[in-house]
C-alpha cells in the first residue's frame, strides 16, 4: 500500500507554496489573438462597415437613369439600311483582294469608294494588317501602308510577307477621309508558287 502524504508535508528544501484559496483561481495563460492580430481583425471589420457604409450612401444618392441603346458594330447579315443611315452615310465602301505570290510574299489591293455614290476615294490613308487564323496575335503584321496605284484612282495596294503557312485574316482600314474596315480571308498553302 501506498502512503500518501498530506498536503501540507513538503520534503525538506523544497520552496514553500500558498494553498489557493477556494474563491480565487490562478490567472490563464491566454489562448487568444495578439494583440496585432487582435487589431488587424478589428482594423478589417471597421474597414468593412466603412465600406458598406459608403456603397449604401452611394446608392441611395445616386439616381437610376433609362438603359441605353446597346452599342455594337454592325451585325452579320443584317442589310446597310436597317443599321441606320447615318452609320450607313460615314462608312466607305472597300472591296479587299488578296493574292499569295509565292515565297510566303501576299498581294493586298483594296478599291475604297465613297458610300452612296462609288465614286472612288483618292488620296486616302488605307492601312491593311495581317494575322494568322489559327494562332490569333502570334502572327500579326501590320499596320501595313497602302499606295495608291497609278492610274487607277481609288485602288490602293500593299506588298507583305506573312510568316508561315495557313489560314489569314486580312483586315484592310481606310482612316481619312472616311473611316471604315473589311476583311478578307487568305489561304496560303505552300512556300514557292510554281
């Protein structure tokens, strides 16, 4: 059998301890935040209420207005007229050709006319870009300036190289006098056109 000692016996050197009284208990070791976490929490919250404060003064301060018309370019299929005329009235006409030369090298001629009329557009600023199909912006050349040809007014023409074979995108841009913009597709399939 064991002997179990009292309380109040103690071995001799030992360092003399207070018995607790019932009603006291012995301070915690906190568990808790730190003090910067602490406050990196409270720091967050008034930050939020702040914030929420604000989107709700904004709300009801601000005042509701009519949705507006969506803006977008024209619509694939849908005829010039329907579009409006003055969208139809400021836009030139262009009709983009494009021809593989061999060695990789493109021909792209474009015929700008003036909407209504046809008449062609002289003394234009037309630039063109090219970019490949199946890698979107990989490949893309341009802005390509466009010279008028000689004795055909309104014909403006552009000599580039793309940089390997497939599938372009030729996008042609007249921007004075009347800006506007046409695309062409351009297959190039082999390296030198024999």
């Amino acid at each position: 059998m064991s002997r179990l000692r009292p309380e109040h016996d103690q071995q001799p050197g030992a360092p003399a301890r207070r018995p607790a009284s019932a009603g006291r208990r012995r301070p915690r070791t906190s568990a808790g935040l730190t003090p910067f976490r602490h406050g990196l929490l409270l720091g967050g919250c008034v930050g939020m209420t702040f914030a929420l404060a604000i989107g709700v003064v904004g709300f009801l301060v601000t005042r509701p207005t009519a949705p507006s018309a969506p803006v977008a370019g024209p619509a694939a299929g849908v005829p010039p007229a329907a579009l409006g005329a003055a969208a139809a009235r400021s836009a030139a006409a262009i009709d983009v050709t494009a021809t593989h030369l061999g060695d990789l090298q493109v021909r792209i001629e474009a015929q700008v006319s003036a909407p209504r009329t046809y008449d062609p557009i002289t003394r234009a600023q037309v630039v063109a870009w090219t970019d490949m199909v199946a890698m979107p912006m990989a490949h893309k050349e341009g802005p390509i300036v466009m010279t008028e040809v000689p004795g055909r007014p309104g014909t403006y023409q552009a000599l580039t190289k793309v940089a390997m074979v497939g599938e372009y995108n030729i996008t042609v841009e007249t921007r004075q006098p009347m800006a506007s913009k046409a695309d062409k597709r351009l297959d190039v399939q082999e390296v030198s056109k024999g």
